[in-house]
C-alpha cells in the first residue's frame, strides 16, 4: 500500500514538474523585410526593426513565442488565410477592404502617406505633378492614392513589388515622385541627405493606422496581441521601441 502511495505521488509531482516545463506557444509572423525601418534584412540575414521589435515585446508580455519569416508583400495575405503564417505585421494599413480579408488587432501605429519628390518638383498636393511618373509599392495605400488622383489605369502610375524598388526608381531619375508611408520614407530621407528630397503631405491624405492581423476568425489569437499590446503600451515599453526607431516620442493611440 506505501509503494503504491510512494508511486502515485511521484507521478503527481512529476506531471506537475511537466506542466511547469511546458514550452510556450511559437507563433509563426510574416513579415516583408523590404520596409525600413518596420522590418528589414540585415547583411547577416537578421530581420530587425519596429515591427520585430514591437512584435516581441507583445509575445514576451504575453508569454508566447514568435518566429518570424521573411514574407514578400505580394500574397501575404494568403499566407495568413490558408494558415502558413499565423500571424502577419508588416507597417499593413488597417482598410475596410482589408478587414473582408483579415481579422486586424487594435492600431499600433499612427501614419499618413507622403509624398517624396525630387528636388526640382514642388508641389502641394499630388495632383500638382503635372508631368513624370509616380512609383508606388502595388497594392499599398500609396497606390489606392495615386489611383485616386490619376485613374487606376493610368500609365503615369509605376507600380512596384516593394517599397526599396519605389524609391531605387525615384533615385535613378525614371519618376518625379514616390508614395508611401510616413514613417517609410521619412526614415529614408533622413538617411540620405545628399538627395535633398522635398517630402509633401497632401491635405486629403487622412490619418491612417497600421494593424497587427491574424486569420479571419482566430479571436483567441487576436485577444493575446491585443492584451500584449496594451500591456507594453502601459509599461512603457513601446516607447522604448518607438523612441529606438523614429528619435521622437510616440502618439497616443485608440485603443
């Protein structure tokens, strides 16, 4: 009867010790490292960033664990709905059309497109070019922009797989000007100097927000990023983030 007792309680403790060991839940995120300073590649092939660095502080305060995979913009959206990503933050802009698609988590990200020209252009709003090409990434909120004041079909409209193709265009001289976001092109402008871009915000360019999304559907998911969210904006740690990023302190956000 003691052995038997002695053998049970044992195996009380060690099912106990097992669940105290368990290995957190590893959340697959893709993510399209072409959009600095959200997500980025390394020379040693490190994705690093605001999107990493967010992404990770929302998993460590809510006890999961994150893998991330280096996604390209065009078809990521499937890659969430038919379950190779769990989970997809890559600077997207939170839409109406979008949410048809995906389930978005509360914004992390305040933003607004911009316009980056050339030095000799001057303009006031994206209308104002009356002349040369204007690369966008495809599909982005850039191009919903430029199809706005140009027409979809347009031919003065050079769409893009990503946002560094944009702005090699801009550089070499084959557009006057290149839509994107704030954050985006900010970043690049202040890292080249030499160029003196001119950086516009049309007036009818509306605030915008990025999300963080999941399969449409998976609110179990969406609950944990958003408690995290809420957890590292609190805490104080997303101003860390933000302040490492952008040099400034970070808005408020609608939570």
């Amino acid at each position: 009867m003691f052995l038997k007792k002695l053998l049970m309680t044992s195996a009380a403790v060690l099912a106990f010790a097992s669940l105290g060991t368990q290995a957190a839940e590893t959340y697959v995120v893709g993510t399209g490292a072409t959009y600095r300073p959200f997500e980025y590649e390394t020379p040693q092939k490190e994705l690093v960033g605001f999107d990493i660095d967010l992404m990770r502080a929302i998993a460590k305060a809510e006890g999961f664990e994150v893998k991330f995979i280096n996604t390209p913009w065009e078809g990521i959206f499937a890659t969430v709905d038919k379950g190779d990503r769990d989970i997809i933050m890559s600077g997207i802009t939170i839409t109406e059309k979008r949410k048809q698609a995906v389930d978005f988590s509360n914004p992390y990200f305040l933003a607004h497109q911009l316009i980056l020209t050339t030095p000799d252009v001057k303009i006031q709003k994206l209308a104002d070019i009356q002349k040369g090409g204007v690369a966008v990434v495809s599909g982005s909120a850039g191009d919903i922009a430029a199809s706005e004041a140009f027409g979809k079909a347009s031919t003065r409209i050079r769409r893009f797989d990503n946002t560094p193709l944009a702005l090699e265009e801009l550089n070499q001289g084959g557009v006057v000007a290149a839509i994107g976001d704030v954050g985006v092109l900010a970043f690049y402008s202040r890292n080249n100097p030499d160029k003196k871009f001119n950086m516009v915000r049309d007036p009818n360019f509306k605030e915008q927000y990025f999300g963080i999304a999941v399969r449409k559907g998976n609110q179990a998911l969406l609950n944990k990023i958003n408690s995290g969210l809420a957890k590292v904006i609190a805490n104080g740690e997303y101003e860390k983030v933000y302040q490492k990023w952008f040099g400034t302190s970070a808005p408020k956000l609608p939570q």
